[in-house]
C-alpha cells in the first residue's frame, strides 16, 4: 500500500511515497537574497535612525509586516531522502516554492553508484494514498533513480 509522508520546514514542503523513500528531510533552506536563513527577517528591521535627523522626522526602521504583497526571493534547498531500492521515486515540493530553475548538485551516499536526479514543474501532490507524480500538474519535483538503494542528497535552485 501507498503511504506518503509531508515534512515541512520553514513554509516549504516536501512530499515523498514512504515504501519508495524511507526517510526524507530538509537540510538547508537558503534565501538567496541576502544569504541568509528563509525565516530570518532581521535584515528588515532597518536600525535605529538618528534622533537629530534633519527636519526631525520620525525614525525610520521597516519591518516586514505586509506579507501579502511579499515576493519570495531565489531559494538554495538540499533535501535528503534514502531510496529503498533503484526504482525511479518522486520527491514532490507541494508549498513553499513555484518553481525549480536549476539542480545545483547531488549525491548518492553508496560507493561506486550513481544518482540521476532531474526535476520538472509540471508534478501532481497525491494524497494520503497516492504517491507524488512528476507529471499533469503545476507541483514543482525531482525524480530520482539511484543504481542502487542508499542514502543521498539534492540541491536546488528556486523560487
């Protein structure tokens, strides 16, 4: 039987078929515009103004609180997932980015074999029962298809 299984960090996604990917997990989630975390805002926060600032205006300091209007930055997430056997698995990325633009490098944990890794923004989530498809939807996804079962890893440009 089908299982999924959601894991979420830092308002993004990801969601895998669990008899196909045992574990999964985000390791990193870097916003690309000012290099650091994607849920640290402090770069926002502006300083304090001077008290004596010609004309005395009131001290400017921005804060993020108009989130509806915020567009997200570029984004570099590493995902990790451990594939149960060199079947090709779908990692789906149901909220938390619109698109993938580029796959910055990957990795498969086992001696001498090789990890394929491509993605595709035309994936489907599934749900409870159904396994994430790469295709017929608007869901950003990697397929990946290891030689052998093991552990590896994933980077991705997005947004």
């Amino acid at each position: 039987m089908v299982a999924t299984v959601t894991t979420t960090s830092k308002n993004l996604s990801i969601k895998v078929d669990t008899p196909s990917i045992t574990s999964s997990g985000i390791l990193a989630d870097i916003d690309l515009r000012q290099g650091t975390p994607v849920d640290d805002l402090q770069w926002l926060d502006g300083g304090a103004a001077a008290d004596a600032y010609p004309g005395a205006l009131t001290p400017f300091q921005a804060k993020n609180t108009n989130t509806t209007n915020a567009a997200g930055g570029l984004r570099l997430v590493t995902v990790k997932f451990t594939l149960v056997d060199a079947a090709v698995c779908v990692l789906g990325f149901p909220a938390g980015i619109t698109k993938i633009l580029a796959i910055v490098g990957n990795n498969m944990e086992v001696a001498d074999k090789t990890l394929s890794v491509t993605f595709t923004n035309t994936g489907v989530e599934g749900n409870a029962t159904t396994a994430p498809v790469s295709t017929g939807g608007t869901m950003p996804a990697l397929t990946l298809h290891g030689e052998a079962a093991g552990a590896g890893q994933a980077t991705v440009l997005c947004y």
